[in-house]
C-alpha cells in the first residue's frame, strides 16, 4: 500500500467500469456537500445585517465545510486527510455554537475545547506516528454525533415558545438523522464490524456512510435557513404588534385581541371591563424636561401596569400618553377596583426622570360589556369615563353609569354628575 493513494477490494480491481463508478461516487456526495454549504454561505450571508444570532457562526462553519470538502477532491495524502479533518471537528463545532447563541443558551463548553484538541493531537498521532485510519474514522464521527444530537436535543427543547413548529422539528429530524449515519460509523470501526486501510476507501459500507452523511448536512443547511427567518418573521411580527417603546400591545395588536375576546364573551354571554388610562399633564413632562423624560414616563407607567395586571388582563398602548385595558370576566365594579389599585401604585412609584421630581399619575375610565354592546360603544364609555375622571382633579378613576343614568363614580370615594359635552381637556 502507497500512503495518499486509494486501495479498492479485489472484487472492484477486477472490475474497471465497477471500479471507476465506486472512484467517482464519494467525489458526487462531496461535491453535493460543498454546493450546500456554498448555497448555505450566500442565504446566510445575506442576513447579517439583521444581526440574528448565530449566523456568522454558521457562515464560517458553512466556509470550512466548503475548504474541507475541496480538499478531500484535491487527494488524500496525509497532510491533507489531516488538514480536512480539522477543519471538519472546527466547523461542526462551530455549529453547534451557532445554535446556541441562536438559541439564547451558552454558546461555549470548556470541556469541549479540550475534547477539540485532544481530537487534534490524536488526528496527527494516528496519522504520522501510528497510522491508524479506523482510529481517526471512529474518533471523528462520534464527536460529529454528539454535534448533531446536542443540535438537535436543543433544537426541541429551547424552542422559541409560540413560533410554528415546522422549521424546528426540520432541524431536529435533520440533526438526529445525521447523528445516527455517523454514530453507526463510529461503531462499526470502533468495534471492527468495518476496516479501512486508507481514508475514504471507497468500499460498498463507506459510500453508504458517506452518501448519507452527505444527505443530511444540505438538510441541516436548510434547517439553519429556515429558523433564521422564522426569527426576522418572529420580529416583523412583534414590531406589527407590540409598541416598541413600552412593550404592551400597539394599538391595532390590542384592538384585534379585544375584538375577539368581545366575540367570544357574546357567544358565552360572559362579561369583560375596558378601562381607558391616560398619564397626567404629560404634555407639561414632555414640554418641561423634553421627550427623552417623557419616553421614560410612558415606559415606566407601561411597565407598572404590565406587572400588575391579571394573567388574563390584556394591555395596550392605543394613543400617544393613553392605555387601554381590557378585563376579561370583571363586572365594571370589579374592573374599577383592579384600576384604582393600578393608579395607587403609579402614583406611589416615585420619580421616573433621574435628577428631577417628575411622578407620574393616572386618570382612567372604567365601563363594563352589556348584551347588545360592541366593543367601540364599551370603549366610548370608557372614554367619556376618562374626560370625567380629568374634570374631577385627575389622579381618579371614574366608573362610567348606566346607558341610561348620568351618575357617574369616583373611586374610590366622592362622585360627580358631569355630562361628557362639557369636559373639553385631559
């Protein structure tokens, strides 16, 4: 045997076109493998402005896929069997770092770049010193099978909750497909059950092993593709529906979950309260200590709301200082005592611009879903409950009266008979 040569069984030397065929299948499955991994590096690439977690990662991954799968078509002396399978244990752990910083989770394990330069030191060993290929074959697909199944172990269980689980379970299938082709490898040269005497012998086991490594890693190509852009879907989608500034509901995002909650209570003939929030005097905040204090104000009455309200309770930002709060199963005495004690804590909260007395304070006005009621007329009310609450001295919550009364209550003492025509400013 001449080192950096092929040696093909006698069966397949007899045989010349079966022996050219077996020479030119294992250059197709590289050659599928750098076209994904090219393919791979320009989609990714081209998401690096939008500065989704590990991409570049998995683009430089991708790159060294490309380099390692070239070199193996280039021959197979030792310093490039080496050289590639470097290349290739770096790469698949570069991956796997990609998917957790994809995955919020932390990306480095020390004990695996331990394990990454003992595979590199044993890699020239078995290769210069004591060559041993079924050793390499062995050590270098197990390490390549732990990857794909922690890739996809953590594809399955730090999934982003609420997003479609189709590109997931694509990546997971893909991964663990992968993980099983090279664990079997790992096993049946671990074991003995396979003998190479050169790298990449191309003998009927080895093409198996090879053509379906190869399968799987344009799958787990796309796998990566496809979660990238379920997350800037994943974004589009909070932008369209969360207020950027306050992290509550924008206001169409709110008025479509309150539209089908409105729904829902008419067909259960359920009832549910709107409250309409507006900070006070934010115009003076605004004019006085300039917008960034404003922000500020509107960011922390959001967030003290957010965390006081009810599992259930839905929060919107539906105007510039102005919040809405829809109570699902609260009659509007119960939903007027949950927003006085939303007021109560804003107003206790202390300065919300640094180096300045600026305590922000709530009016708001409460009314409750009738049979017959839409949700624009509970929210009308809510609003004219609002201006009832500005005219009474602010810092209130008025509950809005009957369709058919004009008594209008203040909570959580005193009242006021105001007509809604006659209040003209908040």
């Amino acid at each position: 045997m001449v080192r950096g040569h092929i040696v093909l069984p006698l069966r397949l030397q007899a045989n010349p076109k079966l022996c050219h065929a077996f020479m030119s299948i294992p250059a197709v499955f590289i050659s599928i493998a750098i076209l994904s991994c090219v393919m791979s590096v320009a989609v990714l690439g081209s998401l690096f402005q939008a500065q989704v977690p590990g991409v570049r990662l998995w683009c430089v991954a991708s790159g060294l896929l490309v380099i390692t799968s070239a070199l193996l078509l280039s021959g197979t002396s030792d310093i490039v069997v080496v050289t590639a399978s470097s290349l290739l244990v770096i790469a698949s752990l570069l991956g796997l770092r990609g998917f957790r910083q994809f995955l919020n989770q932390r990306a480095s394990v020390a004990w695996e770049y331990v394990a990454v330069g003992g595979i590199l030191f044993m890699l020239v060993y078995w290769t210069f010193v004591s060559p041993h290929v079924d050793a390499r074959s062995t050590m270098i697909s197990g390490f390549i099978a732990y990857v794909r199944f922690h890739i996809g172990w953590s594809v399955l269980k730090y999934r982003p909750p609420g997003r479609p689980k189709y590109a997931y379970y694509f990546v997971s299938i893909a991964a663990a497909l992968g993980a099983v082709v090279h664990a079997v490898r790992a096993i049946s040269y671990g074991l003995g059950f396979a003998h190479e005497t050169v790298f990449l012998e191309p003998t009927p086991l080895n093409v198996m092993f090879l053509g379906m490594a190869a399968l799987t890693l344009p799958c787990l190509s796309v796998g990566m593709v496809l979660v990238a852009h379920d997350r800037l879907s994943d974004r589009m989608e909070r932008l369209a529906t969360f207020d950027d500034l306050t992290g509550v509901l924008a206001r169409r995002a709110f008025i479509a979950r309150a539209e089908a909650i409105a729904h829902a209570a008419a067909a259960r003939k359920a009832v549910f309260s709107i409250a309409i929030l507006d900070i006070d005097k934010f115009k003076r905040i605004n004019d006085r200590y300039g917008h960034a204090a404003g922000d500020l104000a509107l960011a922390r009455v959001a967030s003290l709301i957010s965390h006081a309200v009810r599992e259930d309770d839905v929060v919107g930002r539906i105007g510039g200082e102005e919040f809405a709060l829809l109570l699902p199963s609260a009659t509007k005495e119960e939903a007027g005592r949950l927003v006085d004690r939303l007021r109560a804590i804003v107003a206790a909260s202390g300065s919300c611009v640094p180096g300045a007395d600026v305590v922000p304070t709530l009016s708001a006005g409460v009314d409750a879903y009738c049979e017959g009621d839409t949700l624009a007329s509970v929210m009308a009310r809510a609003d004219a409950a609002l201006y009832a609450a500005k005219a009474n001295g602010r810092n209130c919550v008025m509950v809005a009266p009957a369709v058919d009364a004009r008594q209008w209550k203040r909570l959580p003492t005193g009242s006021s008979e105001l007509a809604s025509g006659n209040i003209t400013s908040r």
